[in-house]
C-alpha cells in the first residue's frame, strides 16, 4: 500500500508489526496518558501514519466506560460572546484529548429535546451555553438519569444536581454599579436580556440594589428578548426618542456587550447623540468588538480560559459534588463610559 494512503483494512496488527512492538503497545500509544516511553509512542505513531492509520474511536469507547466526548448545547447565536466561548472551550477541550458534538439548540420548545437527544450519544457530559433551559426542562433531563454531568457554563442554576461555572456576577456588577457612582452619573438606566427562569444572570436585581442602597433612588430599566445588537438598537431608539436632556439618562448600563453595542449605535445613528458626552454607555463579556475604534467600549471581561480550563478539571474528575465554581473577572475602562 503507497505510504500515507488511508485504508480501512489496516489494523492495528499491522501497525505493531512495521514498528516493531506488540499490539497492545499500539492501543497504548493512542491513549492520553498511558504509561510508554516517548521513542516508542513515536515509533508507533510513525507506523500509523505511513500504513494511514486510526484507531476506532467507537469502539474504544463502548470497552470503556468513557467516551471523551462531550455535547455542547448553544442557542442565541446572534450574541458575539457566544463564539468566543465556543473557541476558548473547543480550544480547552481540544488540548486535553476531548472532543465536542455540536448542537444548536433553535427556540425555547427544542432545548428540552435537543438535551434529551445528547443524552442518547453516550457522552460523557452535557454543557449548556445559552438562555433557554428553565428549571422544567432541567428537571425532565436529569430525571431520565441519562446524564452523566450537566454543567451550566457562563450561567448559573439553582438546581443542585447541574453543575455552574460562571463569573461571579454579583460581585462584577458590584463593582460596575460603584464605578458609575464614582463617576459622578446620576441618572442611570439598565438594558437587560431575557428573564429565564433558571440559568439566570443576577446583573440587573445587583445593579438596582446597589444603586438604591448608596443613593436611595430607583433604578428604570428594559429588557431585550434576545441579546440581539440590531434589536438593541430598535428598542433604545424607541425607548429614548423626543427625550430631553433632564429626563434620558446620563448612561445606560447593559447586561452584555451584545446590547452594548446596539445601544451606542441607536445613541448615534437614531438619536443623534454623543457616546460618552450625552449618554454613556458599559457593557458586560469584552468581545472583541468592543475594542474597536468604533466602539471603545467600557465592559467587564470574563475570564472564560480559566473557566474553560476548569470545566475540563471537571469533566476529568470522577466526582459531580461540590463542582460548581464562581471566578472573578476584569473591568476595562474605555472612552464609552
């Protein structure tokens, strides 16, 4: 057979046998972690590669009681931050022998199916990145007790059986809240996203206890359907239009930079106005965007490699108990706010 042509009939009998070693010295130097020497897993994967060949990733797994693979949930895909947390945790996955299986979850109706259809594929975790599992449709997937792990990424649940990995959003928007008091701002307006049931953020009901504690004055707010900049933009144009100057406020703090961004582009496009000069604006995630010379926006950056990181940690213990961690992140002051 010419080298490096893939064929279906080779085994890995004969890849022992162009190395040299037994067969079982093969099947080890595919595995993560197994106990061989560097020279001998080279050997190895140099025999595969000239023979073209790859183990039987199902096979392995149904003589295990491990798959290495994981079902990655995601909805609301109009949302920037999304991506970005789909390439830290692929990258994190990746790098530690995982893989990933895919599913876009389409409306709130198909998240209770789609996580019933992952639990049918023998992986070894459910991670959940989106807005659309309420309590209902957590309770109905683990009580089919299919699941092995189901960890709520970005998010964090009430219930005790998922397992959280989020920033602490409490104690960010703490330190948001604080900073446009520090500021001097003095009629501040919150732009929420969807109010879910469980997988809730604590953004909005921190920031407006905050601000009535330390200055005994209500907080007005809105929220979006979905964290959608385009709708963003339409709903603060609306909001805000024929307003003077001693009634819109002085900023408006958003729940993501997805919102953010749709903000200060119905600030300067629908209402004419100046971001920071007439409206301020903060947003919350850092996606690249906010960056940009267009935007330089104020936010609050997640540290979502540690939090990729640590959701493989997770998925490398045996144990579920006692796994759900909050980390703390960054706020990065730009000219928005």
């Amino acid at each position: 057979m010419p080298k490096n042509e893939a064929s279906e009939n080779v085994t890995a009998d004969d890849v022992a046998v162009a190395a040299g070693v037994s067969r079982w010295t093969v099947n080890r130097a595919f595995k993560k972690d197994a106990s061989i020497s560097p020279m001998t897993r080279e050997k190895v994967m140099q025999a595969a590669s000239q023979l073209g060949y790859l183990p039987d990733l199902r096979a392995a797994a149904l003589a295990s009681d491990k798959s290495n693979l994981v079902a990655l949930l995601v909805d609301d895909f109009a949302n920037p931050h999304k991506l970005v947390m789909l390439e830290r945790l692929t990258r994190a996955l990746r790098s530690r022998g995982w893989d990933t299986l895919l599913v876009n979850t389409l409306n709130a109706e198909d998240a209770g199916p789609a996580i019933a259809n992952a639990s049918q594929r023998r992986v070894d975790a459910t991670i959940l990145i989106g807005i659309q599992f309420d309590d209902e449709v957590l309770a109905a997937a683990l009580g089919a007790r299919r699941l092995q792990k189901l960890i709520i990424f970005a998010r964090t649940s009430e219930n005790p059986n998922t397992i959280s990995i989020a920033v602490d959003d409490a104690a960010a928007t703490r330190e948001i809240a604080q900073y446009v008091l520090d500021r001097g701002y003095k009629r501040p307006f919150y732009f929420a996203g969807p109010r879910t049931v469980s997988a809730h953020l604590m953004r909005k009901e921190t920031f407006l206890a905050h601000w009535l504690k330390h200055t005994d004055q209500t907080v007005p707010s809105m929220s979006a359907p979905s964290y959608d900049a385009n709708i963003a933009a339409e709903m603060v144009g609306h909001q805000f239009a024929n307003q003077q100057e001693t009634t819109r406020p002085d900023i408006i703090v958003c729940e993501n930079d997805a919102l953010a961004i749709g903000t200060i582009d119905a600030i300067r496009h629908q209402l004419g106005l100046r971001v920071p000069e007439d409206i301020a604006v903060i947003g919350f995630d850092d996606v690249p965007l906010a960056a940009s010379p267009n935007y330089k926006l104020t936010t609050y950056r997640q540290p979502l490699t540690a939090m990729a990181d640590y959701l493989v940690d997770v998925l490398e213990q045996s144990e579920s108990k006692d796994m759900t961690r909050t980390f703390h992140g960054q706020l990065i002051t730009r000219d928005s706010a």
